[in-house]
C-alpha cells in the first residue's frame, strides 16, 4: 500500500438545509437501485413477449442485473480504498444513468441482458457507498437517524417496485421501468458531486487481488444464477443447476481460504472476527430471508388461488411499507434510548406473530384480513432492520465502514435470493404433496365428493367437466395448504433470530462511524 492521498473527511459534518440535500439525493439514489432489483419481475411477460422469446429467457433480464450487483458488492471497500468513497458513489451512479437508458432503447434481448449486467455491476457499490456518506457527513448525535432514513429505502423499494412496474407496463411501453431512473438518477448524481466532491475520504494505491477478483466473480457470479434460475430447471435434476452449484461451491470455499491469506484481500472476511458484525450479518440474513420469501409467495398464492391480477397482488404485500415509512424515522431518532436487542427481539417477535397468523389463511380471505398482518409486520421493519444496522456497524472504524456496509449488503442480496428460490420450492413441493394427500379423499366412495358432484350437476356440469372442477378446488386447497406451511415456517426462523440477536455484545456506540 503506498501513494495515500489527502482525506477530506475529516471537514465537519453538513448541517442545515444542506444535510436535507444530501439525505435526499442519496437516499433517492439506494431507492432507485433497490427498486430495480424487482420493478422488471412484473414486467417479464411483455418484455420477453415484445423481443420474441420466451419467459424464460426473459428472467435472464433479472439474473444478470441481481448477479453482477450480488458480485460488485462485497468489492465496495476495495474500490472505495483505491478510488475513493466519493468519487465511486458519484460515477456508479452516472453510469447507472447510462445503462438504465441503453436498457430502455435495447431492442433484442441478448442487448437487454448486456446493458443489465452492467447496469448491475455499477449498481453494486451504490447502495454500501449511499449508507457510508450519510454516516460520514452526519453530525454524529443524528448518525442513526441517517441509518434509519437509509434502512427505510432499502426495505421500502423492493415492495413497491412490483406494483410500479406493473402499472408502468399496464399503461405505458416496458422501456419506462428503466427511463424513469434517469430523472432520479440526475438529481442524486448532481446533489453528491455539489455537496460532496471536496469530502473525499482518504485513497490509497493498493494493489489487484486478481485471483480473489476472479474466484469471487465466478463463486458469486454461479450462485446467483443458480439461486435465479433453479426452481425454473427443477434444481439439482438438471445438470447446468448442478454443474453451477458445484462451481460456486469450489471457488467460494478457495476464495475464503485465500483472502483469509493475503494481506490485501478484495474482501475483508476479517470483519467476522468482529462479534457484533458477525451477529447482526447472521440475523440481517435471518430476517431478510424469512421477509422477503414471504412477500414472494404470497402475491403467487392469491393470483393463483383468488384471482387477483398482478397489480392488486402487489396491493396485498404493499400495506407493509406504510407504517415502515413513518417508524423508521421515531427508531432512529429514540433507539439510542434502549438496548437495540431488546427492539431487534420486539421486531423478530411481530414478524413471528404475523407469520404465524398468516399461516391460518384460507382461500375465502378477505383483502383486509391479508393487508393487516403486513401492515402490522411495517412496524417489525422498523425495529428490525434499523437497529440491526446500527450493531453491525458499531465500534467500526471509519476505514472499515465501506468494506462492512458492502459485506452486509451481499449477505442481505444473497439472502433475498436464496428466499426467492427457497420459498418458491416450497410452496410448490407443498402444493403437490397436499395435493396428493387431498386427492386421497376425493374417491366416489366418499360422501363429501359425492354431496359436492350432485351440487355442481345441478348447476349442469357432469362428466370429465365436473371431475375437472374438483381438481381446481383440491388444487386451491392444496395451495392455501401449502403456504400456511411456508408462513410457519417462517415464524419459526424469526423465533430463532429472536434468540440469535442476543449473542452481540453492547455498547453499540455510533461513535467511531464516520469521519465527522
């Protein structure tokens, strides 16, 4: 390590009107790349039907941008060391711009899934980068207001993208969903550079851990894939699922072994040796995995079940950001006052309480009964992802924050992912086991099915006609059964983050973040 340039962190904290600014640009800047990781989820029918190929290939929109961005992330701290923390949020975000616009003009998808990749890949420091400047350049008594503010959009985007990307496509042309960035893009690009390009943190010349870069790009770069599309190829029946889980397993394990051996590694896996990081990325990855998989099956559930269209399946999970929106905030601003466990466990318990209500849903629900529970789980958000924030950063050098934030953003991206994969899995192996389980009692020697096929040939319907109606109520049935399931077993993973959370270790001072 050599060459190191001035630091201007150390310049006192924004104040005023200008600390507004700047949490707002920024802020806006987390927002629009979270949302882009599940505004284009709604959109894959019409845009693999208007470029002519099939939904499947049309999902790789959605692998590649969550892949690249999975593999750019734990990069953060490197890039921020060599570059600067600064001028790497500022041209991520300029050529988040650019490629946001490439992906609205592509007109094949093999153009898309390109522009996606590198829409992704430059996305990646975005987010760690978003919640380093705001701690830097915050007066250290409002550091967990800023986390709170940061917490919020991160938390916020990914449920309302589905239904802006849903009323976009519904009432606009597809290319929207990415030409709306730009506008937001703008604005946050043009705050930070005036506010922050002569607070730049301190560089170092430091020297390319090319085969940690390598195995990390191909270890991550596989996983993500296979988490992305395995539920489509029937995971490890088909060789591609198998060969890429081998793949990342083999260079995952190499890439631990040799950046726990170099002495400037890519990745700082060192930061493990820190308790309080370890705990809050472990109960980060808990709570995410166990919220989101949740906010995937359920709109699945009730389009396939009740019939509701994408857009009010959207609406079903979106009562969950309005609480959060306003709670944020009074946690940010008052969690000093408590041990931040104590809110974490209050969290995990409304999520396990929520879940375990969930898990006694029947097809007859109505859409009160499904947004209560999320709107009630809005206020666990707040006193989960806010305070956990706050410990997995606590007592972190200012040189070590951008390389935490980046290792706790892909531990939660990976998260998610393995939600959406894990989840889906489930609930369509439940759906079919209940299924059978159910079909076992539909026999004509069984009174129930036959005091159910006289009230339909009332109705006029006889025959293979009738018998097909009984299967489209087990197939109901056998998929209310299913994600009562999953919501159960989501309740028991927030019951063990509620005991997990308690292994980090106060004071989880706010103190040393930042360089104000």
């Amino acid at each position: 390590m050599a060459d190191e340039q001035s630091d201007g962190s150390s310049k006192p904290p924004l104040t005023g009107g200008m600390l507004v600014l700047l949490t707002a640009g920024v802020s806006l800047a987390t927002f629009m790349e979270v949302l882009d990781i599940s505004i284009v989820n709604v959109a894959v029918y019409t845009i693999a039907g208007n470029l002519g190929v099939s939904r499947t290939e049309g999902t790789m929109a959605i692998s590649a941008y969550s892949m690249a961005s999975a593999v750019m992330q734990p990069l953060t701290g490197w890039i921020a060391r060599r570059f600067g923390e600064v001028k790497t949020f500022t041209m991520a975000v300029m050529l988040f711009i650019v490629f946001s616009c490439l992906c609205g003009f592509a007109t094949s998808m093999p153009m898309l899934i390109v522009f996606r990749l590198c829409q992704g890949a430059v996305s990646g420091p975005m987010v760690p980068l978003s919640q380093t400047l705001l701690l830097n350049n915050y007066p250290a008594q409002k550091r967990s207001i800023a986390l709170a503010l940061w917490s919020m959009m991160v938390v916020v985007a990914p449920i309302f993208g589905p239904i802006l990307g849903g009323w976009i496509t519904d009432n606009y042309n597809w290319s929207w969903i990415f030409f709306i960035n730009v506008p937001v893009g703008l604005f946050a690009l043009l705050i930070s550079y005036m506010l922050l390009r002569d607070r730049e943190s301190k560089t170092s010349k430091v020297k390319l851990d090319g085969l940690g870069l390598f195995l990390l790009a191909v270890g991550v770069g596989c996983l993500q894939f296979m988490l992305d599309n395995g539920n489509d190829y029937d995971w490890f029946s088909s060789n591609m699922i198998l060969t890429l889980a081998l793949i990342a397993v083999v260079c995952i394990t190499f890439l631990i072994a040799w950046e726990l051996m170099h002495d400037q590694p890519v990745v700082d896996l060192y930061l493990f040796k820190q308790r309080n990081f370890a705990v809050g990325v472990l109960c980060l990855a808990l709570g995410m995995f166990a919220f989101f998989g949740g906010t995937v099956v359920l709109p699945t559930w009730v389009q396939q079940v009740m019939s509701y269209t994408a857009t009010w399946a959207g609406f079903a999970v979106a009562p969950i950001g309005i609480p959060a929106i306003f709670m944020s905030p009074l946690v940010g601003r008052f969690q000093h006052k408590f041990d931040l466990r104590v809110l974490n466990t209050m969290g995990f318990a409304i999520f396990a309480v929520c879940s375990y209500w969930m898990s006694g849903y029947n097809d007859q629900v109505s859409y009160f009964k499904l947004a209560l529970p999320r709107m009630m789980m809005g206020c666990g958000i707040a006193l989960f992802f806010v305070p956990v924030n706050q410990i997995i950063l606590s007592n972190l050098p200012p040189s070590k924050v951008a390389s935490a934030s980046g290792l706790a953003n892909f531990f939660r991206t990976i998260a998610m992912s393995v939600a959406t994969a894990i989840s889906t899995t489930l609930y369509t192996h439940r759906s079919i086991y209940h299924h059978a389980v159910l079909s076992e009692h539909t026999h004509t020697d069984a009174r129930a099915t036959n005091e159910w096929l006289d009230r339909v040939q009332q109705l006029g319907i006889q025959g293979r006609p009738a018998y097909a109606a009984m299967n489209q109520v087990v197939d109901g049935q056998a998929a209310t059964l299913a994600i009562n399931d999953v919501f159960w077993c989501f309740s028991l993973i927030f019951g063990f983050a509620m005991v997990a959370i308690w292994f980090a270790k106060p004071p989880f001072s706010a103190s040393s973040q930042g360089g104000g």
